[in-house]
C-alpha cells in the first residue's frame, strides 16, 4: 500500500468516535473525579446501625447533583450538593422514631477545566451549611460555612486524590451546639476498559467540639450501563467503622446508590 494511502486511512479512522465501550468506560472514570465537568445526580442510599444503648439504626439517602458551570476558557465552577433524607430509630436511647429533610451541605469548587502541571486536577471555593432539617434531631440547627478543596491525579486507569473542608457555625439556634467540624475524603478508584469501577476511600470526620472522630472506610463497586442514550451508574458497597463518636455508629453498614448523567 502506498504511503499516502496508508496515511489517509489512519487519519480517517483516528476520525471515528470512539467504540461506545471505550466511552462507557471514559464516562465512568469521569464519576471518580469530584470537579469533572459533568452533570450528574447520583442517589445515594447508606444504612448505618449500633447507635446509642439500644443500638439504633440509621438510613439516609443522599441526593446530590452535581453540575458544573462554565465561566470563561479557562475555568469552570462545580456546583455540589448533597441533600440528606432521613429515617432514624432510637439513636439517642430511647428517642423513637424520626423522618424527614436533614441538613443541606453546598460546595462550590473553582477549577481550572485543562489538568495542571503532571495531570494534577483540583479546585477549591467555599461550603456552607444550611439547617434544613425538618425535625431538631435530624439536624444541627446552625448556618455553617468555610472552605473546601479538592485534588487529584487520573493515571491510566486509576484515580486518586483527596477532598476535605471544615465548617464553622456562624448563625442559628443559640440553644444548639457549635459546629467546627473537619471532613476529610481520602479516595483511590480503578475503572476498568468495560466500565466497571471499584473504590476505596475514607469519609472521615474530626468533632473539633467534643474531640471526636468518625472514620468509616468504604469500598464499592460500580458498573456503568445506557438505557438507550441515558448513561446511568449502579453502585453498590459495604462500609466499617474504624472509629466512631460515643453512642456513633459501629460494625458494618451498607451503602447503595443510582446515578444519571448527563453528559455536554
């Protein structure tokens, strides 16, 4: 075959979308990447129980878009949020029963949209709390705010980094407890060639108040599938505390979740 042909047929198939695997696979390592610019909503579904003396138990299901807004070339800024519905039976003793909104976390990351020097990704911006909670104990009852980071590093098919941030209560119930509250989410994910993904991380959190950590350690497995052209993420993960506050949560809890994306 002559040259000339045989270099307009690499540059013609270099041309052709990409096999849908190769993108099935692209989508879900874009989910393991806190400021990727993509809209989604995942549903997130966790169990937790060994609360207080009578070993209360706790469901909550998470729901937190995730939409990234773009304001010139060069930046964009994501919009988190994670909103709490929660059912909870006897985590305080003998407290009974308690459904309804918890509080409302926001977090706002500016981030540059091209990777940094040696493929870092990051952002960072501000995190507030909002009490939306519709009964005292499924929240804090305190306007919060303070600043949140994140960065991270796609090798391949691996993923890794860190995200944290810290809130201070600036305003609300006075009978209520201050916050100043650390998180911090050390997180490690392998997504293979056919879209599966399999994840580690941490979401711990350090009570400056009462001198207290939370630390429970996740792992999941995720698996990304198209209902005709509707990306959707299933997951699916079990989770143990390694520490965890006085009359906190202990032993196993579970955690599932459904996620739509919508891809720009």
């Amino acid at each position: 075959m002559k040259p000339g042909i045989l270099f307009a047929a690499a540059a013609a198939a270099a041309a052709l979308p990409l096999p849908a695997v190769a993108q099935d696979a692209d989508l879900a390592k874009k989910l393991s990447n806190p400021v990727a610019s993509l809209i989604s909503v995942p549903f997130q579904f966790n169990y937790d129980s060994g609360y207080g003396p009578l070993d209360g138990d706790r469901a909550v299901l998470n729901i937190q878009p995730v939409i990234p807004i773009s304001i010139n070339d060069d930046w964009n800024v994501i919009s988190r949020t994670i909103l709490p519905v929660i059912w909870q039976n006897d985590i305080a003793g003998n407290s009974g029963s308690q459904f309804g909104l918890g509080d409302i976390t926001q977090s706002f990351f500016f981030s540059p949209k091209e990777p940094g020097p040696g493929g870092i990704v990051w952002g960072a911006g501000p995190v507030f709390l909002l009490p939306t909670a519709t009964d005292t104990m499924l929240g804090s009852g305190k306007w919060g705010l303070g600043p949140t980071a994140v960065v991270l590093k796609q090798d391949g098919p691996w993923t890794y980094g860190a995200l944290a941030n810290h809130i201070w209560s600036v305003a609300g119930n006075s009978d209520r407890p201050d916050i100043s509250s650390t998180f911090l989410q050390p997180f490690i994910s392998y997504t293979t060639p056919d879209a599966w993904t399999f994840s580690l991380n941490t979401e711990s959190t350090y009570d400056w108040k009462n001198d207290q950590w939370a630390v429970p350690i996740n792992f999941s497995v995720a698996k990304l599938l198209k209902f005709g052209e509707q990306p959707v993420s299933f997951q699916v993960g079990a989770r143990y505390w390694a520490e965890a506050p006085e009359n906190g949560p202990n032993g196993w809890g579970f955690r599932a979740g459904i996620t739509f994306l919508f891809p720009q």
